[in-house]
C-alpha cells in the first residue's frame, strides 16, 4: 500500500465532505466554447535568465517543491535574500524546546477596559519576552529537503548561474510538468520536474551528456529547521539526525529526526549510484552520459516502498492538471482590444495554478502559502476568505472545503477563549499554527472581522448542497460563532444602541485598539453574519433568537460624514491622514453583501478611496477588493482600474506571485482577491444586474467570455 498523507489528517482530527460542485455555465459578450489547453498554455512561464523571481513551483496543494533555473534548487543562496526555494508540506510543522522554566500556562494576558470590565489579551511582551517570542515562532514550518544540482565549471569551479548558457526553462501550466534546459561546459542539460497529485513526491528526470562526470551531480541535502523565512538552519548540523538505510541498489530511506519532530524520505533512482557525503549529505552520481532518474517521497511516517516512477509520476500529474483546467470555471480575454487584458489574464491563469497549489490543502493557507515561511509559517484566519473563497465562485468547490474542517478542530479551543474573556459562544483565533494556539501579538488577538468567516463559510456550503447534512455539520459552528458576535456588541444605553469596541483592531491595524468603535467594514460584516445565523435557526427549525434580533436592530448604522462612509467611528481624516493600509471600508459592499449600505454613499465613497488613497502603502488583496466594490456599485471602469493600479504592491512576478515588499515578495492573498474580484466582474452577484458581464466596461473594449462561474452572495 502506498503512503499517503491519511495518517496526518486523521492524527489533527481533519474530517472530510463529499460535497459536489455544480458548475453553471454562462457565457459573455461572444459566445462559444473556450479552448482551455490555448488559453492555459498562452501563459506558460518562459524563463530565459536566472531570476529569483522567476522561481517556479509543482505541487498538489499538500506539498510543494520550488526549483530554481535548472529545475532543482541549485541555487538556493542566491535566492534566499528575495525568493526562497524550500521543498514542505502541510504535516511539515517542527516547534523548537521551550528553555527550562517556560510554560505556556504561565503566559500574562493584558487587562483591556471593556465598558467597566477587564477583558484578557495575549498582546503584551514586556517583562515575559522569552515566553511570548516562543508562543509566537513556534510550531514553525520547515523545509523538508534540498534537492539541487552540484555544477562545476571545467576547471572544477563550482559553477554560478552566470556559467549557465543558452538557458530555456518552461512551466507547462496544463500538466504541471517544468522542463528546463541550458548548457554547462558546451553540453546540454535537460531536467524534468514534476509532482505527484496524491503524493508528497518529486520526480526528476535529467538528460545530459555529463551525467557520469564530476560537473554534474544531484545533491541531496537536510537541515535543520528554522522560523525564519527560508525554513531551513544550514548550521546546525549537530541539532539533528539523518538515519540512512539503502535497500538495493537504487532505493534509500532517510528517517530525519529534529527534537520532537520526525519524518521519513524513500529515494528511488535509474541511471545512478548514491554516496553519503557528511551527516545530512548525499550525492547521486550518474553512471553514464545517457539519463538519470529519481522519485523522492517526503512523509510524516514509514511509507512503502512502492513509489511511482518518474513516468507514472508525470503521467499523473498530466492526467490531474487538465482535470483541474478543464473542470470549473475559465475566462478569455483574447478578443479584448484594451491594452490591459493581456495582463490581466496572465495574472488570472497563473493565480490559478498557484493558489491550487498553495490554498487549497488540508490547512488554510500561509501567506506565502507552500513557499516559504512568512509569520512563521503560521496561518492567519482572517485571511482565509482571501486564500479560499474564490474556488466556490470559480466551481471549484472541493478545494475550498478541504481547509475548512480545522473550525470543527478548533470549536472547543474558539469556546474557552470566549469564556476566559467573559462572551459566549467561540471566539475564532487569528494566527495559529497546525496546533490551532493563537499566536501573541501586539495586534492579532483584537483583530475581529474573522468571527463571521465560519458563518459566511457555512452559507457557501449550504448554497452548494442545501440539505440536513450540511446544516447539521455547521450547525454549532455557526450558533456558537453567532452567539459570541452577540455577546460582543455591547449596549451603549446613553444611546440606546449596540456597538463594536473599544477595544478591538479594526481591518486597517493602524489606529489605537483601546479607542476604536464601530469600524465599517466590522458593522456590515456583523449585519451579514446576525442576519445569516437566524437564516440557520429556522433551516434547522429552531425559532429565531430574540437577542440576537436587538442586536441586528439596534446594532450602531455604519459611520458616515460629509456623504462619505469612515474607516470607523469619529475617523473624520479618513480620506486625508487615515489613507493607508486596507480602505477596509470598500469591503462592506463588494467582498460583503451590503447590510447596513447606502449604496449611493458607498458609490462616492470608492471614487474618492480610488482618487486619495496611498496604494503603494496597501496590500494586494486591497485592489482586489476595490475592485469588486466598483462592480457592485456600477462602476466597471473602475472596476478593471482598480484591479490593475500602477502600484509596487500590485506586481506580479513572471511566476504570477504578487510582490509586497522585500521581506514578503509572494503574497497569496493578492492573487485570491483578483480571482475573488475577476469572478465577479464576469458573473456577478445575487440580484445584481442581467449583464452577462456587470464588472467590465461596455466600451467595445473589453471582449470576456466566460464559463462555470457562479455568481457571488
């Protein structure tokens, strides 16, 4: 039996759904069917030169190997400093020892007044920082194994990416197969990667007349872990174990062991001979000019050792790649004659194929998905919509389930935080790792625009299967998440009316917790959720909760000044010293439905966010979210500019990832809201309007055909 990442998922308590997309098919202005394998394939990666940028990934949403210009990860201290190449996988998680005397339940909440009441947060680091920087960096994700080439000039020095000639190297998007070539000494090299679907597996494929000379060798190496965003602490060599055992003449297994964290590596090969260089190196030599072969499986446990071989490896993932392309939704922009499309559907095609790699497994997604760690690895739930709704619109609705079974996980931890903090019901965390701890943070834990997710969530579920199943899966995670969201308004009597903080962190992060009140975003998003929750009573025959309708009656209407809605209460310099970060207020109707918006003041306020705002100081998945604000406000012009803002934290990669700043240089978030915004120009929303295309510009410009695409709440 061949291993598979089951083990995993069943030690984390990870259930599974067998709901069942049901893609609807609509077309655009020109009708006809899309030729998917043309325009998948009009977008293939080309690289000529080595760019850390340019760093490509194969993957299967659980596992992700990200090569380099040759196809393996030769270079990895060159890429390092901006695009780190690192091979992990949802189960690769490593927590480093607490020192002597640390306890987690030894942690000091701060005391926040809370209309009278002290209220507990995990927001302060003085006088406990060693506890505090431990809660926060661990569990950490880690890089599982470098699989590079050892290249060597012909006069034995190792080779630079400078020394590579005539280099040619090409992602086929439509069966995520990377083919690489270039010419070392005056001979050719030609490398083959790809991953298998099911498996957390690499095969690698090399052809090269230097195969069985010392130029040219595969290497592979283990380190230890680290938090840091490269994952991998090449130094400490003396901090972990490689256990070697070769069986045969062409399979080994590697059990690796790093304190309380171990896994195992099953290594076959064609065409080779492997040798143990130091404690966690190993060369895999060719023994001829002719070919080299290997399939290299990571997992969390012993696995048999029946792998795939190269070939099987491709086929598979061939067969899977074309199903993904070929099922769910697809948009052409090739008849478009506004300069822009061509762009556009570039980043479209490419957040495809990375947001399947990286946001759609058994976790939600790290900002930097599979690539590398960004907050260590760690997930942020307030961004989970951004990594995965947008499957549900594209009907691609299994690979947005898949994340979701870790609410089921975390209802019991979501109920002992509420009731430390005096609420009811469960209060999701914010940034957790596979443990599902909520990590310390001087902004996170008073983050609350990620309670209502799991009830938005739930109502994409029923939508896709309105039956008792999906109401009773979801039932206590949405009653127990709304039950909090009442709690936590609070009656201002004075004004007979509920409000939201203080204390909270709004959307945006960037005003002071401890006076925050009624932010706009959070109020429509509380109307949303409320509104829904009720909706979930009466499916499940249950009468409405009074309380929960005083709260959606009286809760405080979304601050408005001058015609214009504020980032939160009392923010009067929103649009003049407020202007940065998230305009989190456009969210309210576009990523939301619209409780509680006036759409006319909402339609004056995006205007003015798009003429004021500071976008090079906002994040990618702003645009996105801007974007589909203009399309519900009947703006389509504005639509398509706000998706395409000339702006640093709006660029794309030639591997499609949406740079942020030098630190964080792939941002998932950013290509989810394009897809999320994308979608919804194309299909548009529940009572919207009957245009087969209500987010793109009627100018004659714009030619959008479009299929499988649901329509938005």
């Amino acid at each position: 039996m061949r291993c598979t990442r089951r083990t995993f998922i069943k030690a984390a308590g990870a259930t599974s759904l067998t709901l069942a997309a049901r893609p609807s098919l609509g077309f655009g202005r020109s009708g006809g069917a899309i030729d998917r394998r043309v325009l998948v394939r009009r977008h293939d990666p080309v690289v000529t030169a080595f760019d850390p940028f340019s760093a490509l990934t194969v993957g299967n949403g659980e596992f992700a190997f990200t090569a380099d210009i040759t196809g393996l990860q030769t270079f990895p201290a060159e890429c390092e400093p901006t695009f780190p190449l690192c091979t992990t996988a949802h189960w690769s998680w490593h927590t480093t020892p607490a020192a002597e005397g640390l306890r987690r339940e030894d942690f000091r909440y701060r005391d926040y007044d809370t209309y009278g009441r002290k209220v507990g947060y995990a927001t302060d680091r003085r006088g406990q920082e060693p506890l505090f920087d431990w809660l926060r960096q661990n569990p950490h994700r880690l890089h599982l194994g470098r699989i590079g080439f050892e290249l060597a000039t012909s006069n034995g020095a190792p080779a630079k990416p400078a020394d590579l000639r005539q280099c040619r190297q090409v992602l086929d998007l439509w069966s995520g197969v990377l083919d690489s070539r270039f010419e070392l000494a005056g001979q050719p090299v030609r490398v083959t990667t790809c991953c298998h679907p099911e498996l957390d597996l690499v095969a690698v494929r090399v052809e090269s007349p230097l195969l069985g000379s010392k130029l040219l060798r595969v290497l592979l190496a283990f380190p230890f872990a680290s938090p840091e965003r490269g994952m991998a602490d090449w130094g400490a060599i003396a901090r972990h174990t490689t256990t070697f055992a070769q069986q045969e003449h062409n399979h080994a297994d590697f059990t690796r062991k790093l304190d309380e964290t171990e896994y195992r590596v099953n290594l076959h090969w064609r065409g080779g001979a492997l040798s143990r260089r130091a404690a966690h190196e190993f060369v895999l030599s060719g023994t001829s000019g002719q070919a080299l072969e290997l399939a290299c499986l990571f997992s969390p446990g012993p696995c048999s050792t029946n792998l795939p071989s190269f070939a099987q490896t491709r086929a598979a993932s061939q067969r899977s790649w074309q199903r993904f392309w070929q099922d769910g939704g697809a948009i052409d922009l090739s008849g478009s004659t506004d300069a822009r499309a061509a762009e556009l559907e570039r980043r479209v095609v490419l957040s495809l194929y990375n947001t399947a790699i990286h946001c759609c497994g058994s976790l939600p997604s790290a900002e930097t998905g599979l690539l590398c760690n960004s907050w260590y690895g760690k997930f942020h739930l307030e961004m989970h919509w951004w990594h995965a709704v947008h499957f549900t619109a594209w009907s691609r609705f299994s690979r947005f389930e898949k994340s979701l079974a870790i609410y089921e996980r975390l209802l019991p931890i979501a109920r002992d935080t509420a009731q430390r903090q005096g609420y009811r019901g469960a209060r999701w965390p914010k940034m957790i790792g596979a443990d599902g701890h909520d990590s310390p943070s001087p902004v996170a834990p008073l983050l609350i625009w990620q309670q209502p997710h799991p009830i938005y969530y739930a109502e994409l579920c029923y939508r896709n299967e309105p039956s008792k199943k999906t109401l009773d899966r979801w039932r206590d995670v949405v009653l127990e998440t709304a039950e909090f969201m009442a709690s936590f308004a609070l009656l201002d009597s004075a004004r007979d009316r509920f409000v939201l903080g203080p204390p909270l962190k709004t959307v945006s992060e960037n005003t002071e917790a401890t006076t925050a009140i009624n932010p706009t975003f959070e109020l429509a998003y509380w109307r949303f959720g409320l509104r829904v929750a009720q909706d979930w009573r009466e499916r499940l025959g249950l009468e409405r909760n009074p309380a929960w309708d005083r709260v959606l009656r009286l809760l405080a209407p979304l601050p408005a000044r001058d015609g214009l809605y504020l980032l939160q209460e009392g923010l009067n310099e929103t649009y003049t010293e407020w202007n940065w970060e998230h305009p989190a207020l456009v969210g309210a109707f576009g990523m939301l439905p619209g409780d509680g918006v006036d759409q006319a003041t909402m339609r004056r306020s995006l205007a003015r966010v798009m003429q004021v705002w500071q976008w090079d100081r906002a994040w990618g998945w702003d645009f996105g979210k801007a974007a589909m604000c203009a399309a519900r406000t009947g703006q389509p012009d504005l639509a398509v500019d706000a998706l395409l803002i000339d702006a640093v934290k709006n660029r794309y990669h030639p591997n499609g990832h949406n740079y942020q700043r030098a630190d964080l240089t792939a941002y998932l978030p950013g290509n989810g809201a394009l897809l999320c915004a994308v979608a919804m120009m194309c299909a548009g929303w529940t009572d919207g309007p009957s245009s087969p295309t209500p987010g793109f510009p009627p100018n004659g410009q714009w030619s959008v055909r479009h299929e499988g695409l649901r329509q938005w709440l």
